[in-house]
C-alpha cells in the first residue's frame, strides 16, 4: 500500500524535525518545506539516521505561492501539517511586520495553495498565548481567545480565526488546531534538540547552556509573583510527546470541521523548581540571579489537556526528570547545535 504523504512546512526546526521522525516512524513519507531562517539541514540529516528512512526537503518559502504550487504539482499530499513561522516574542514586538507577513500572510498564502490543490486538511500550530492574560487556569478549549499581548500572540490568534472561517465557508476543509503549552527536551538518542540561534529566549536552552558552560548565569525575571515561591509557572512538555500529538491529529483530519485541542502536561512547574531539577539531573551547578519582571509575561498557566486525551487518545507520558535528561544528552553531546559533527548527504534535496 502506498505510504501517505505529508507536508510538512518548517520541519527543520525544533518542534518539526521531531515531528517529522515520529512521522516517518508511523510510516507516512515526509516532505519537508522549510527556508532555514531559523534551522540547520542538519536536523534533517540527523531525523534519516534514527528513522533509518529519507525525507524529501525542499528550501523554500511558505510566502511564495508558485513554490507551494510547484510543490503540490510535484507530490501527491495528503495532509499537510504548519510548523513554519517566526516564534520570538520580544522580536515580533519590535519586527511586528515580519510577523505578520510570515505568520499570517504566509499561513494564507499555504492555504490558498492548498485550495487550488484540492488538499484541504491541515494541522497548524498554534499556542496557549491566544487564551490571553484574563483567562482562568486551567485553560480549556471552550474558553475564548482573549486579547493578546504581543504580536507572535496576535498572528497566532488571527490565523486561529482565519482558518475556522475557512472551514466554515467550505465543508471539505478539516482543520486541527493544536495549543502547544511550553515543549521543551529533546530526541532521547542525543541526536536531535533544540539549536536556538544566538542568546536563548526561552528558559529550557537557557538552563542548559548555563549548565554547560556556556553561559555564565541564568537571569531569572521576577521573583514577585503571586506562585509559590515568587516564580513564574508553566505547563512543560515532551517534545517527543508534542510530536505524538501531531500524528494522532492526523487521525482527526478525516472529519471535516474545526478541531481545536490543548496539548500540555497539566501540571506547573517554576522557573525555580526547573533551576533545581535541572542541577540535580546534570549534577551540574546553575547558578542565576533575579532580575524585574519580562514584559508580556504572564504568573502562572497550565492546560486542561482531557479532550485531547479523549478525542485523539493522546497524553503527555513524559515526566520533568526525563525532559531534563534528554535535553542534558542533546546539550553535552552537541555543545554548539547542529553547527559541528557529521556531515551526511540528505537524500534528495530541491530548492523552489
Ligand atoms: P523553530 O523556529 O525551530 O521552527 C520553525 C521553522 O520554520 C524553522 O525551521 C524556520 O526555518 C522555518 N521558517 C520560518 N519562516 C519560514 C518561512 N517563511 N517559510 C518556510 N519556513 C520558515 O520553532 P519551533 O519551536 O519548532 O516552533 C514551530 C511552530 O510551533 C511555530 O509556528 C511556533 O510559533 C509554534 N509554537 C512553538 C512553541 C515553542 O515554545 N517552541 C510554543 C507554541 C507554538
Ligand atoms: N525565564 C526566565 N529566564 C530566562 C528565560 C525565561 O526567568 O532566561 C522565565 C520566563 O519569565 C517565564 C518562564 O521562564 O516565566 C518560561 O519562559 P519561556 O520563554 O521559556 O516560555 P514562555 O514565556 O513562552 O512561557
């Protein structure tokens, strides 16, 4: 039987090379479209050497319609799943266009390539941002989108709206909406992880780097917040199990309509509760300091991920102690990224 085969746009970076491993592991070909503003081949290269399988990439550009249509002349796509976009908060508030027209316009230029297609199911990522600051914890799906505080928040929730518009106005579309809550970890053979250029924003990299060596502490904003112990709490989860999720949605895709799932953990965890998990799995000191507040940042979120778990059968299996220690493997065996080490030929590459 013929393997189904997915498009995956943004597969070279963190969240999407790992999607596109648990993707091939469940046996669908992979097509990987990604212009490698914020990714390295590499992670392609390394996703063939632990499935033992190749991926079809293509560089190119979610904005640029006549490679998305060269594209889906070329293969014969089955679902397509959108990783691709511009993730740093702190940029999008000074760089506001560019993500607007890399998260919004692109992710309608992709749909409107995949109308003419005729390929109208798709798994776009969105994130816990759209609930807002006033939403009550945990959040649930049949909360509304609040208002957002930045605009990576803002082009999350407008291309939310756009594409449940679009699947009312057409019963062939079958969209899955999946809120990622805060992945972290990394692929548990050491190979594969998260490689953020330059200085870290998020605080898992940011931890590990310091734990490495490479910097020197970590600045831990606000210590004032109303959590107990004056740290802000997040809803931490595998990638690996994030990855899962997005095959599991697959299976969603054959009704058509809007599906709308969280996929978290369920649990908060500290900025310091991380701080002192982290040293005592990498046996490593971390060492940080309190700084005022982040701008933007919320006290305290977590998910009520119980419709995904009865819905698409999927569950965060992964506890902390094992993102940690899979993300120390990644960050000792690969200090700088995916910058150094082995160099093996992807096999078939294209560039639109
Ligand atoms: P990432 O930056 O590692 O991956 C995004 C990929 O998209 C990169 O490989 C980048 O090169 C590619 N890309 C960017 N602009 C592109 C364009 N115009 N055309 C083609 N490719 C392009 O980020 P990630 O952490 O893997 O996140 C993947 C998705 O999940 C993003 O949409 C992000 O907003 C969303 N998300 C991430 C998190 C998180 O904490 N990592 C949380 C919620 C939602
Ligand atoms: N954080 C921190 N120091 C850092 C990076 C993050 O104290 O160098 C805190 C941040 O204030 C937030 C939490 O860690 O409370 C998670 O931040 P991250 O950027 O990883 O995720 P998000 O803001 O998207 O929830």
């Amino acid at each position: 039987m013929q393997k189904a085969k997915i498009l995956v746009t943004g597969g070279a970076g963190y969240i999407g090379s790992h999607a596109s491993l648990v993707l091939l592991e469940a046996g669908y070909e992979v097509v990987v479209l990604d212009n490698l503003t914020n990714a390295s081949q590499e992670a392609l290269q390394r996703v063939e050497q632990i499935a033992g399988s190749s991926v079809t990439f293509i560089q190119g550009d979610i904005r640029d319609r006549a490679c998305l249509d060269l594209l889906f002349s070329d293969h014969d796509i089955h679902a397509v799943i959108h990783f691709a976009g511009l993730k740093a908060v702190s940029e999008s508030v000074t760089q506001p266009l560019s993500y607007y027209d890399t998260n919004v316009c692109g992710s309608l230029t992709l749909c409107r390539a995949m109308q003419a297609a005729g390929v109208c199911r798709l798994v776009f990522s969105s994130s816990a941002t759209v609930y807002g600051p006033d939403a009550p914890v945990p959040y649930h799906e049949s909360m509304p989108r609040g208002r957002t505080a930045n605009p990576y928040g803002t082009s999350k929730s407008m291309v939310e709206q756009a594409l449940e518009d679009l699947s009312q106005s057409d019963e062939r579309w079958s969209v899955v909406l999946l809120r990622y809550f805060n992945p972290i970890g990394a692929h548990p053979s050491g190979l594969m992880g998260e490689d953020p250029q330059g200085v870290p924003n998020n605080l898992m990299p940011y931890i590990a780097q310091v734990a490495v060596g490479r910097r020197e502490e970590l600045t831990v904003f606000g210590n004032d917040y109303a959590t107990a112990d004056g740290t802000c709490v997040r809803d931490y989860l595998h990638v690996m199990d994030l990855s899962e999720g997005h095959a599991k949605a697959l299976g969603r895709l054959s009704t058509p309509g809007l599906h709308i799932y969280n996929l978290g953990a369920g649990k908060g965890v500290s900025v310091l509760q991380m701080v002192e998990a982290f040293a005592r799995i990498s046996e490593r000191p971390v060492p940080y300091h309190f700084a005022p507040r982040r701008d933007g940042d919320l006290a305290a979120f977590w998910a009520d991920s119980q419709k995904a778990e009865q819905e698409l059968g999927w569950q965060a299996r992964r506890g902390l102690d094992e993102m940690i220690a899979d993300t120390w493997r990644w960050q000792c065996r690969n200090p700088q990224g995916y910058s150094t080490d082995i160099h093996t030929k992807s096999q078939r590459t294209s560039k639109c």
